[in-house]
C-alpha cells in the first residue's frame, strides 16, 4: 500500500474505543512476554494519551493522575513516562515537550508527526529517515543515522473544513 493511501490514525475517522482497547491489550502482552513492568500508574498514563489523539504535557498528566488518585510529585509522571518512551509504548514530541501514544506499538519504526495548530492533534505516520535528501547528505558525510525526530505543523482536516481553508 502506498504512503498517499494511508490516512493516519489521528486524523482518520476510527472506533476508537476499539483503538485504546487494542493499544493496551498490546502494551499488556508485550509487557508480559518481555517481563516488562506495566504497573498501575504506567498503564494509567497510557489510557491518558490514548483518550484523545493529541500531544499531552508532563504536568498536564501529573494533574489526570492526582484527579484519580496517582499522587502530585513530577517524578510520579516523569518515571511513567520514562517507561512507556523507553519501550515504545510513547513518543516524545520535541517541539511541543509533549507527549503522544504511539500509533504502531511493538514495530520498529521512524515515526513522523503531524500537529494540527488549531486543535492540537497529532497524527503519526513512518518516515524513512534513510532515504530521500537526509539519507543522501547523511551516506555523502559517511554518518549513520540511528534516530530522526520528524514534525510537521499545519492544519488537520476536520479544522480544515471548519475555517474552510
């Protein structure tokens, strides 16, 4: 299937109940099979950014997790995040130091992102860091890449259609 037939979760229209369901259902299993921890607040964090396809901050899921009932000290979230990120389960948006559950949990990947500046919602999709311009400066320098962080700011189209841009 080529990349233009693929519209990205975030901005697709999905169940996305089902959506959350598989992505902890997944989280769950890995984490079993990997003898990987996912505890109750590490778990509750991923419910948190898989309830809506938009980047959230540290602080902001600090504030969800007091609400029910996690505790308010930034370590609470920050080592919960830490987890999810290292496993890749989250991924850190740098421009907004932010953070988004990923689209594709369990496959290796070099996510890209789109951020709509109107309502927040990320989308993600592959990049291929390897090819293109950056794959061919990065081969002429001799310089290998390993990671690529890809952000893309614009309008979404559901905001699209509302501004009738």
């Amino acid at each position: 299937m080529s990349a233009r037939n693929i519209v990205p979760v975030g901005f697709a229209q999905h169940d996305h109940s089902a959506c959350i369901e598989d992505a902890i259902a997944a989280a769950e299993t890995r984490c079993e099979n990997e003898r990987l921890r996912l505890t109750p607040v590490r778990r509750k964090v991923l419910e948190f950014l898989l309830r809506e396809h938009r980047a959230l901050g540290a602080y902001e899921i600090l504030d969800l997790l007091r609400e029910v009932g996690f505790g308010s000290q930034p370590p609470v979230a920050y080592r919960a995040l830490d987890f999810l990120v290292a496993h890749g389960f989250v991924h850190k948006l740098e421009r907004l130091n932010a953070f988004v559950a990923c689209a594709h949990p369990g496959q290796t990947h070099s996510p890209a992102f789109m951020i709509c500046r109107l309502c927040d919602t990320v989308a993600e999709t592959q990049s291929a860091p390897t090819s293109g311009a950056l794959g061919a400066a990065a081969r002429a320098a001799g310089f290998r890449v390993e990671r690529t962080v890809v952000e893309a700011e614009g309008v979404c189209p559901a905001c699209a259609t509302k501004t009738g841009s």
